[in-house]
C-alpha cells in the first residue's frame, strides 16, 4: 500500500462520512458545514489524480463562494425541525426512486469503463501546468460548449436580477456624483448677526 | 547560507532517509510560522507606536526599552484571561471559529516565496491556491458570528462577511491581470518575470497600476482595518463578531487580523513590487528587499488608519461593486489586448 493510496481512503472516508452528516445532521448550520467538509475532502481526492486547477478550483468557487451563500441563507432560516420531518415518509419512496435512478445511470455511465481501479492516471513531470492544458482546450476543441455555457450562466444572472429587482418609488438614495459636486456655498450660508446691547444686570 | 542548508539537508537525508521529508518540511513550516508570530506581535507595537506619533503622543513607552516589551504583556494578559462561552451558544462551533479564522491565513504563507528558492512549496497553480485559501477565512468570522448566540455579534458577523465577499471579487481579477503579465501561476515565476534588468521599471505595478491601487485598496478592506472596519464598528455594534469573545479566543482573532494584514503586504509585494527584487540593477537581489517592501506595505496599512474616517456601509458597498470590479474588468481586457501590441515592455 503506498502512501498515495492511505490517502485516497482518508480522503474518501471523509468525503462519504461527511455526505452522510449532512442528511442526518440535526442542525441545518452543522449540515451545511459538513457538506464544506465533503467539499473539501473530495478536493484532496482530485489533488490526488493530479487534477490541481479542478481541486483549486472547487475550494475557491464552492467552499469560498457559494457554501458561503449557504450558510447566510441557513443562518437567518427560522428552522422548525418537526414542521421540516412532517412529510417524510410521504415523500420517501420519491426520494427513494430519484435515489436508484441515479445509482443506475452512475453504473450505466461507469461500469461501462473496464474496472474503475485499474485506471491509473497519467503521471507527469514537476513542470506540468494542469492548468495550461485545460485552458487550451477550453479556448480550442470546446470553445463552443464553454461560450454557450458562459451565456446560460450570464442570462441565469440577468434573469435572477430581473426577477428581484423592484423599484420603489418612495425609496431615497444618493447621487454621489451630486454629492461631491457640493461647493460651500451650497450648504453654508454666513448671516451676521448684530450683537445684542448689553442688558443691564439686575441686582435686588 | 545556502551551502549551510545544503550540507544540512544532506546529512538529514543521511540520517533519516525517506523520513526526512516530514521533519524537513516541518523545520521549514516552523521557520515562516514564528517570524510571522512575532512579526504580528510586532505590528501591534509598531501600530500602536506610530498611530502615537501621528497623534502627537508618544504610545506605549512603560514596559521595557520604548516599551518593546508591551507585545509580551497582552500576550501574557491575554492567556490568562478568563475564557467564557455565552449561554445557549453553539460550543463546539464558539470554540472552532477563531482557530477557522487564522488557519487559512497562516496556510498561505506556503507558495509565498521571500528569496529565489526560499518556499515552503514551489507549485504551479501557486496563485489558485492564494486565491483559494484566502477565500476561506471568511467562515471563522460567520461561524464566531452565528455560534456565539448575540445579535451585535451576528450582526458583525454578516456585514463583514459580505464585504469579504464583495472584495475578493475585486482582488481576484485584479490578481487576474497578475497572471496575464506574468504568463504564469507560479509565484516564484510571476517574481522572476518582473525583473527585465532595469532594477524598478520592471515591476508590475508600473503597467497594472490602476490594480495594484485596487488590490491593495481590497486588501485593507478584506482584512477589516480602517477605515473599511465596519465589522468592528465601536459606535454601532460593539465589537462586531468577536464582540463575546475573550482572552485566547480574542487573542486568536487578533493574531489572523495581523497575520493576513501581513499576508496581504506580502503578496502586494510579491505580485506588483518585484518581489525579493532589488529596485536598482547594481544592487543584487535578496530577502531583504521583500522585507523592507512588507514593512512599507504595513506602514501604509497603519497610515491610512491614523488618516481616513470609517466608511458608511453603503459607501463601501458602491466602491467595491460599482468602481473596483468594472475597473478591474475593463483592466482585464486592456492588458490582454496590450500585450498583442509590440508596446508590451515587461
């Protein structure tokens, strides 16, 4: 057993513990921080296929940015934990279905490859840029499929700002360009005021 | 010096063979964290000291020479502070949160280099991995929020989350224009593509200035200083997310502020002033160079505290989302496009 291969399993016992915290964790804060966890851990695992610019890659975008989201989301969620089980077994044998779908398609896709343990990744030298690689494909044989993805990806947002945006008309805001523009004379107005004649003090 | 480490890695090796390694790594994570440490206890000194002298007064000056030996106090203060955890709070989490916030700033130091060859871990995807791990500190600051069971803390905790969020946007494209200049991801060869021979004009800063401006502006708000440190706004919600926090849990926070503060100095240094690079070709190239340039770094830090009022939170919001990222982003394109021109010096 070489090295690599303890730490393959510590990091795929890691990622199947944390996947099952998340659905059984009692807390909604707990469960997304596992799923963190899960993120993180399968990162190691594509460290380890030499796949850097995809393990980097899913530690800045998911855990930095979107599991961040999360757990604002879930933070201010007043979460009623009976109300969220009522439906459980109701639900079950959806989920249930849903769930040995995709086991099957997984086989299906999979099994087709001849053992999944026997394919070793391809070693390379120090110097090899992972990411090099994947850009020029990116930008050469999958140009088409990546612009297209990169305008579903612009018109999700457009459309989700779209929907959000409401304009009040009695909400104030500021124009900053007016703001700066503010002379002195603008705000200060000097007004002299005579001085009022002394009032003779009135003693008893 | 160098032959000094080689003689001692061959004898290591000697010694204890495939162990090395480990240890070897070990002695080198050893040799950046405490300089770090003790720069960070440092740096409050030096904080403290200048914001004095800005102000007309002379600063801690009781305990030891110039008060020098003031860090060790609050260390010591601080140690043996009691801790206390809120009722009702989450404990694990309260507990976890600090050690969240600093392990990622101390994790990044490891693709910084301070000399040619002087890193912990010389990897290509160097600047991913900055990116990466910078990104994460954030969850020491929402989880101490969330866990500590207090609305100021909670409170402190979103907006400074946010805000975190906001700038990173804003320093990665302009780490993005970096990497562009650079050709490369690899930290030590960013630093090596800035030296042309003519000492300074070789540094990134002079094409990318607008990005070096905004990264270093993004810097001081990702760290939460001044005047960008809504999160701890005293007149408002006390101390923000550390508000329930005392002795060694506040203390940890303190030491990640510094620590990225530090952090933040470096990697200006590394990606837009050249680095271990001497500013002039007839001085030669060393570590001391990337010192001297941290150190100015961290005095602007300081300065800009001693100088500029606290920003309104909406304020900050409209200069990072609606100056710093289409600067950036216009900047993208500009330097892609320069560098198809004959006109691209560096």
């Amino acid at each position: 057993m070489t090295v690599e291969t303890i730490v393959f399993y510590l990091f795929a016992a890691l990622t199947v513990f944390a996947g099952l915290r998340v659905i059984t964790a009692r807390n909604p804060m707990h469960a997304v921080l596992f799923l963190v966890l899960a993120f993180v851990a399968s990162a190691g695992i594509w460290m380890l296929l030499e796949a850097e610019f995809l393990a980097i890659t899913l530690v800045l975008v998911y855990v930095g940015a979107v599991m961040v989201l999360f757990l604002f989301v879930v933070m201010m969620l007043d979460i009623n934990l009976v109300r969220l089980r009522e439906g459980f077994w109701r639900w079950f044998p959806v989920g249930l279905l849903l769930a040995g779908l995709m086991v099957f398609q997984m086989i299906w896709v999979l099994g087709g490859m001849d053992g999944i343990s026997g394919i070793e990744p391809v070693k390379h030298a120090a110097d090899y840029s992972n990411t090099k690689e994947l850009g020029r494909l990116i930008y050469t044989d999958y140009v088409y499929a990546f612009e297209l993805a990169a305008v579903l990806l612009l018109i999700a947002m457009v459309a989700a700002i779209a929907l959000t945006l409401r304009r009040r008309k009695d909400a104030k805001s500021q124009v900053v360009g007016r703001q700066i523009a503010v002379k002195r004379n603008d705000r200060v107005r000097i007004v002299s005021v005579p001085a009022e004649p002394k009032q003779p003090v009135v003693t008893e | 010096m160098m032959e000094l480490l080689q003689t001692l890695e061959q004898t290591g090796l000697e010694l204890l063979g495939p162990f090395w390694m480990p240890v070897w790594t070990v002695i080198k994570i050893f040799a950046i964290v405490l300089p770090v440490m003790g720069g960070v206890a440092y740096l409050t000194l030096a904080e403290r000291k200048i914001l004095g002298f800005m102000q007309l007064r002379p600063g801690p000056n009781r305990v030891g020479y110039w008060g020098l030996l003031q860090p060790l106090a609050d260390g010591i203060k601080l140690l043996l502070k009691e801790l206390i955890i809120p009722a009702e709070a989450n404990k694990f989490l309260f507990v976890a949160a600090p050690v969240l916030a600093l392990a990622p700033a101390l994790a990044a130091w490891a693709v910084i280099p301070f000399g040619e060859g002087m890193v912990i871990a010389d990897v290509n995807a160097g600047l991913l991995y900055l990116l990466a791990m910078t990104s994460l500190g954030v969850y020491g600051i929402i989880i101490a929020g969330w866990a500590s069971n207090s609305k100021y803390a909670f409170l402190g905790a979103l907006r400074s989350s946010a805000q975190i969020v906001s700038y990173e946007l804003a320093m990665g494209f302009a780490l993005v224009c970096v990497l562009l200049a650079a050709q490369s991801m690899n930290v030590g060869d960013i630093v090596r593509g800035q030296n042309n021979g003519y000492g300074l004009m070789g540094w990134y800063f002079i094409p990318l200035f607008p990005m070096f401006v905004v990264y270093f502006i993004a810097g001081v708000a990702e760290t939460n200083r001044a005047p960008f440190d809504l999160a701890e706004d005293e007149s408002a919600i006390v101390a923000g997310f550390h508000t329930e926090y005392s002795g060694m849990g506040f203390a940890l926070f303190f030491l990640a502020e510094y620590a990225n503060m530090i952090l933040i100095a470096a990697l200006t240094t590394v990606m837009f002033l050249g680095g271990w690079l001497s500013p002039v070709p007839f001085l030669p190239d060393s570590i001391v160079w990337m010192l001297a340039k941290m150190s100015f770094m961290l005095f602007l830090f300081l300065w800009f505290r001693a100088t500029f009022p606290r920003y309104r939170y909406d304020q900050l919001m409209r200069l990072g989302w609606k100056v710093f990222i289409p600067l950036t982003l216009v900047w993208v394109v500009v330097v892609a496009a320069w560098m198809q021109t004959p006109y691209w010096l560096w």
